[in-house]
C-alpha cells in the first residue's frame, strides 16, 4: 500500500520549543522588579520568581548567592531611574533639586518598590556613581563633606518620606483600606482633621511636595550664601593688616 501523502509530517516540521533567553543577573532583576510592581515585594520569593523565569530557585542563586543582593541589584535598576543633570548644564542646586525630584516620581511609578529606597542603604557600585554625582554637586555648592552629609540626610529624609506619603496615599501599601482622607472626608468627626483633608488629596501632592523643597533649597542656598560671605572676609586682609 502507498504512503499516504498525508503521512504526519518528518521531525524537522515538529514544533519546536520556544528558545529561552539566557539568564542574566539583569534579566533576574528585572523579573523581580516586575513581580515587585505587581503583588509587592512580599510576594518576591525565590521560588516565586524563579517560577516566572521558567527556572528552579536554585538556578538564581547562581547569579544571587543572597536575596539581599538581589534586592540590591533591584535597586540598581531604581536608582538607573534618578536624573542627575550634567554638570555645567544647571547651578548645583538646581541639579540637585532637578534630582531629588525625580527620586520622588519612583515612588509614583513603583509604589511597592520604592520602599527599597526608603528604607536600605545605597550598598552596590551602580548606587555609589550616583551617591557620588549628588555629593559632587554639595561640594560644587561650597559644602565640606561634613554638611554635604547632614544636608544629604535632611533632604533625603525629606524626599523619602515624600515618597512613601505618596503611596500610602495613592493606597498601594500592603493591605490598604480606603483612605477616608481621599474619598469621604466628610464622614470624619474631627473639624481640623476635615478642614485639611482636601488639600492632601492626591491630586495636590505635587504642591505640597514642592513646597517642602522650597522650604529646604531656599535654607540651603541661605548656608551656601552665608558660607562665601565668611571666606570672602577670610580671603580679605583687614586695613590694619594692609598698612
């Protein structure tokens, strides 16, 4: 009897499995900080995350003997996020305010993510360019290493707390309940407490945000100014000095 020519297809016309692209630690980073975004870093097991990259867990310790250095590497790719102007395109403050600012709008794009920022230290190479283009621009400003630490501390603090007020108020902390504040201030017994209410919606965030950096960049001009006044009459020698 003939073959027939509906004879199932040779092994060349099978089909074939979809090619993997090779796991990488920035591809692993990736996939966390995408896990992260979507059920919050609760949810960023090991197990959880392998799952995703079609690995076993055991795969990513590979590339991660530790999940802290995952969560840095997931950092990394925040800080990649910060928009530190060039130097020579802006005065230093305004690049550190132009900074500062974008740090803040993280926290509006990854809201479950941004608690890394908040809360862990700057600790890998990729986070040390940047911590170190933002010192650069205290000490452009005329600030020793002593006050560019304390006014790195003050409006980083500032710009943190920023942050997490904004998620918290745009509800994406782990099992957030409606805010009242948001969407039923008028409920709320307490006067004041309603007075307010309205002007810390989300949608005047932006504002108040603003209003804080103006408050704390108009100071630090203030020191900056106070501090080429005092070397100024340093570098200058007295009359009596003169004669």
């Amino acid at each position: 009897m003939a073959r027939s020519a509906r004879t199932a297809a040779p092994s060349a016309r099978r089909a074939r499995s979809p090619v993997r692209a090779p796991l990488t630690r920035e591809r692993i980073a990736r996939a966390a900080l995408q896990l992260i975004d979507a059920e919050g870093l609760e949810a960023c097991s090991m197990r959880r995350l392998g799952s995703s990259l079609g690995v076993e867990a055991m795969a990513l310790y590979h590339h991660f003997p530790a999940k802290g250095q995952l969560l840095d590497a997931v950092m990394d790719l925040l800080v990649d996020e910060m928009e530190m102007p060039a130097r020579g395109t802006e005065p230093p403050l305004a690049r550190l305010r132009h900074c500062i600012g974008s740090y803040r709008r993280i926290a509006i794009r990854h809201p479950r993510a941004f608690l890394l920022l908040a809360a862990r230290r700057f600790n890998s190479e990729r986070a040390f360019v940047m911590y170190e283009q933002i010192l650069a621009a205290f000490a452009e400003a005329g600030l020793n290493p002593a006050e560019s630490a304390r006014w790195f501390r003050l409006i980083g603090g500032f710009a943190s707390g920023a942050g997490m007020a904004d998620v918290a108020s745009r509800e994406r902390t782990p099992d957030a309940t409606p805010l009242q504040l948001e969407h039923a201030p008028e409920r709320i017994a307490h006067p004041h407490v309603r007075a307010v209410a309205p002007h810390l919606r989300i949608q005047n965030l932006d504002a108040v945000f603003e209003f804080g950096l103006d408050l704390l960049f108009d100071a630090l001009a203030e020191h900056v100014a106070a501090r080429q006044t005092t070397r100024g009459r340093a570098r200058t020698p007295s009359r009596r000095a003169r004669s």
